[in-house]
C-alpha cells in the first residue's frame, strides 16, 4: 500500500472518529436542553393516567422550563402550570382533598389527569393542547367551523411549540 493511500484511510478514520463524537456530543448537549426531570413522577401518572411520558415532558418544558415554582401573569402555577380553579376543579373529579399545587408530584399529577381527560375528549393531541391553552370553550368553537383554526395567536404559537418539543423528546428518548 502506498503512503499517500495510508494517508487518505488515516484521514478518513479520523474523520468518522470525529463526526461520531460530535453527534454523541450534541445528543448530551439536546438532553441536557430537554430534560426529563421529575421522572419518576412523570412515570407514574403517564402510567396512570396512560398519557405518552414525552407528552408530559413536553408540557413540562414548554410550559415552566421544569421550574417547580413556576407562577404565569395570568396565575397558572408549577410545573404543568395549571390555574388554581382547574386544580380544585380536578381535586374535586377525583374526590381528592387539595394539596400544594406547587408540590411537583401533586402538580404532575392533576396535569398528567387533566390532559388525560381533554385527550379523552378531542382524540388528538393538536386539539388537547389547543384545549390545554385556551380552554375547551374555544376549542369547541373552533372544531364547528370548517376548515378548522386556532383562533388565537398565543395558542398558535404553544401548540406549534409544543409539537416541535414533543418530536424533540420523541427522537432523543423515544425513538
């Protein structure tokens, strides 16, 4: 074999070596970007309540960025930054006492059983996260007219960036 042939498979070699480590190196950096805190939460009540873990990541992250103290202008607290009224709301369907809606695994927990209950209703996670945002009245609304249209731009916008996040999770977890 001549040197320069030596050479070129040497170079070639490095360059796989290098690429590779690049792609392991920016799947640990993605991970590190989307998380999967609070895990073992999240395992029990997408068990429970048989909503996809990567669904309750994704609300996670686009909704609080997994700040457990997390509280919105509008008053939605924690991680699945549910409003006290849905909470009580929720803790009374289930016949539950109300506890810390701030408590990560209480605040997984209605999260997880309320988009269980909207994905009941609407058979689609496009229309579950609408209903998430703005409420099952709109989306009623909404599904009567033809073609059907997020009407409101804020909703546009979470539900086009909770699909992106969902396929995140879904391809460095999931898949």
């Amino acid at each position: 074999m001549s040197n320069n042939r030596l050479k070129v498979i040497i170079s070639l070699v490095i360059i796989v070596i290098f690429i590779g480590l690049c792609q392991v190196a920016n799947k640990y950096f993605q991970r590190t970007v989307y998380p999967r805190d609070f895990n073992e939460y999240v395992e029990k009540y997408s068990s429970e309540f048989s909503v996809p873990e990567y669904v309750i990541y994704s609300v996670i992250k686009v909704e609080s960025d997994f700040d457990k103290d997390a509280e919105s202008e509008k008053g939605a607290c924690g991680l699945m930054q549910l409003m006290p009224e849905t909470y009580q709301w929720l803790t009374e369907i289930k016949n539950e006492k109300a506890g810390d809606i701030l408590d990560p695994e209480e605040n997984i927990k209605y999260g997880t059983y309320y988009l269980s209950m909207l994905y009941e209703k609407y058979q689609s996670w496009t229309y579950t996260f609408c209903a998430y945002n703005a409420g099952t009245g709109n989306v009623d609304k909404w599904l009567k007219e033809e073609p059907f249209e997020i009407q409101f731009l804020e909703t546009k916008y979470y539900v086009n960036k909770l699909e992106v996040v969902t396929d995140k999770y879904l391809s460095l977890y999931y898949r």
